[in-house]
C-alpha cells in the first residue's frame, strides 16, 4: 500500500470518527432539550405557607394568682429576690 492508500485510510478514519462524535452530540443535545421541555411544561411546584404560630396559652384568672402567691411565697423564703420576683411577676401578667 502506498502513500496514497495510507492517506486515503486515515481520511476515512477520521472521517468516520467526526460522523460518530457528531452523532453522538446531536443526540445528546436533543436528550437535554426534550428534559428541559418537560421541564417546563410541568408547573412549577406550590409551596405551602408555614402555619401561623400557635396563640399563646391562655391562663385564667385562678392559674394567675395561684402562679403570683407561689412568687410571693419563693420572695418571702428568701428563694427569689425583690428584682427576680419583679421580673417572674412581669413575665406572669404578660402572659393574660
């Protein structure tokens, strides 16, 4: 084989290669188009708002005072002082 049939076997090689490189892109491009258009023709998902916060919880009026005479009790024994007692009292009538 001379220099001729040598040139002509790697033209078709190569001839060969960039037909199937080719192919193979033009597949994998219409691949990725075909999942985009799913893509968009599913509707976006809907997120749902989060829950509003639960209201805080309500104490009557018994649960009340029966919290401030326990305070009361805890600052006379020396347990709480003036300031926290003040504080926990605050803390309780906020809470109606």
């Amino acid at each position: 084989m001379g220099l001729i049939g040598g040139m002509a076997r790697t033209a078709v090689v190569a001839g060969t290669a960039t037909a199937v490189s080719n192919r193979v892109s033009r597949r994998q491009a219409g691949r990725w188009q075909a999942q985009e258009a799913q893509a968009y023709q599913q509707p976006p998902q809907q997120y749902a708002p989060p829950p509003p916060p639960p209201p805080p919880a309500a104490t009557d009026s018994d649960d009340l005072i029966e919290t401030l005479q326990k305070l009361g009790a805890l600052r006379d024994q020396g347990i709480l002082t003036d300031a926290e007692f003040e504080a926990q009292k605050a803390k309780a009538l906020a809470g109606l």
